[in-house]
C-alpha cells in the first residue's frame, strides 16, 4: 500500500477545479442510474448510490458528500483509520453526521468494502457502520463476538463470488444460502444483505448472469427468513454494479451499487 505514505489521505483541501470534477462526477452517475431504473422498469429512487473511496483523501470524499453522496465504501481497514475521524469532523461543519460511532441509522453510514483480517477487526467496527466482503460464518462468528464485548451492533453482507473467478474472494456461490441463514441467527449482528464484483469481461450475458444468480439467492434467503421471523424480516440488499458495469446491475435487481472511478476519475494508485 504505498500509496498511504505517497498521499495525505487526511487532507482536507481541494481546490474548486477537483471539487466540480467530483460533482460533476456523482452528478452523471445520478443520472446514468435514472436512466437505468426507467430503461430496465425498476422503481425511481431504488438504488442506492455508495461512493468506493479507496486512495482519495478527505477533501475528495467531502466533495462527493456535498454533491449528494450518501453512503461511503472503504476497501482497507488502514484507510478507514486514517480517514474515520477527519472525515466526521468536516462533514459535522455541514451538518452531516458520517459513520457515526455504534449507530447504524446513521446519515451517511460508512461500510467497509474490502477484505477483513480478524486482527483489524477491533479497529474497524467502532468507525465504521457495517462490513459488505463477509464471506462466511467463521469471519461473521469473530465480528459478532468482538461487536458483542464493544456493545456494537453491525450491518453485515455476505459476498458472493458469483463469476467463480479466483482473484475474488467471497464465499461460493453454492454455500451461500446456508451462510446467509447461519450468520443471520448470529448475536450483535444484523445480515443486511449480500455483495458481489461482477465477472471481469465485457459480455453483457455473462456478467447479468452473474447478478441474476445473487438475486435469486438473495430471494431464497429473503423467503427462508421471512418464514422464521413470522413475516417481519427487513428487506434484504443486493450490493453490485462498479463503474463499468452498474446498469446491468441494476437490470437484475441491484439496490447499492458502488462507484469508484466513475466519481472520482482513475486511481492513480492500485
Ligand atoms: C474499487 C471498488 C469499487 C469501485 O470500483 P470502480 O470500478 O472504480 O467503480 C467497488 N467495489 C469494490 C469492492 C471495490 O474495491
């Protein structure tokens, strides 16, 4: 990560030419997903718009938050150290509350994105409101302990490595329905949902199979839990679409999609 010692991620200054990058950026992605809900017969305003915010500093994210971002993505636990309290601390000069502490009905809720390592845990869920990349029981196990002795409760996600390839993490799309089900009896966690990267080519059928298939299981789970909690479970989300590929995300049923390089340009660190 050598990108953490290269740039300030702390920094809170951007100058006016960076912030209407940025607007214009979270502006065309708004649109894009108009279009797409209409185009594809989805409800207006059923997709959520999370901002992924790997390698930008506070002053980036700022400016997404003032052109009408709601929800934050982090991808590395160091990352959200090095930005968590910072970032608080300017959006309460706009009246905004981020990734507030122990809450989860904060305004602008702060998810973690990226893979966990159980000794980050700790340092992870008093900053940040819910976790997306659980891929399994034995990780949801350790969080909802650790919740339990912090007194927190967490928004959790399974991730679904729907395309099977094996640079991504996530658990096999196979086990998914019995994960789903054992994490969500877990204590001090609540399974918000599940997540997943699309399939890396550009062939429409292909990467919408891949969604359709998290949908189906999101909806064998919303059922099986429906069943259990006497009708009365929450809405289950479906975590998917990137820059590249949200629209057809959001043709099969995507709630929260989340934009990068869309918003913010290209990264100029991996
Ligand atoms: C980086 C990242 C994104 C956003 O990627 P873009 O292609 O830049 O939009 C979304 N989800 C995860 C898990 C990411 O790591």
């Amino acid at each position: 990560m050598a990108y953490m010692t290269q740039k300030d991620l702390a920094n809170t200054e951007v100058d006016c030419v960076r912030a209407r990058q940025i607007a214009d950026g979270v502006h065309s992605v708004q649109d894009a997903i108009a279009q797409a809900e209409s185009h594809y017969g989805r409800k207006p305003e059923s997709v959520t718009l999370l901002a992924a915010t790997k390698t930008r500093d506070v002053g980036e994210i700022m400016a997404a938050l003032k052109a009408g971002v709601r929800v934050i993505g982090e991808n590395r636990p160091q990352e959200i150290v090095a930005k968590a309290e910072i970032l608080r601390k300017e959006a309460a000069r706009e009246n905004l509350s981020v990734g507030v502490n122990g809450s989860i009905n904060s305004e602008i809720p702060l998810y973690l994105i990226g893979q966990l390592q159980s000794n980050k845990i700790n340092k992870v869920l008093p900053l940040a409101n819910g976790i997306q990349s659980v891929d399994g029981i034995e990780l949801a196990q350790k969080i909802s302990t650790r919740a339990q002795n912090l007194g927190l409760c967490t928004d959790v996600m399974l991730e679904v490595n729907v395309s099977g390839e094996v640079t991504k993490s996530g658990c096999a799309p196979e086990r998914a329905i019995d994960e789903a089900l054992a994490i969500s009896s877990l204590p001090s966690l609540n399974l918000c949902g599940f997540m997943t990267l699309g399939a890396r080519v550009n062939d429409e059928k292909i990467v919408r199979s891949g969604f359709a298939a998290l949908r189906e299981i999101r909806d064998c789970v919303s059922e099986q839990l429906a069943q259990d909690y006497d009708g009365n479970s929450a809405k289950l989300e479906l975590s998917m679409g990137m820059s590249g590929d949200f629209a057809w995300a959001i043709a099969e049923g995507s709630t929260m999609i989340r934009i990068g390089s869309a918003i913010f340009g290209p990264r100029a660190f991996v």
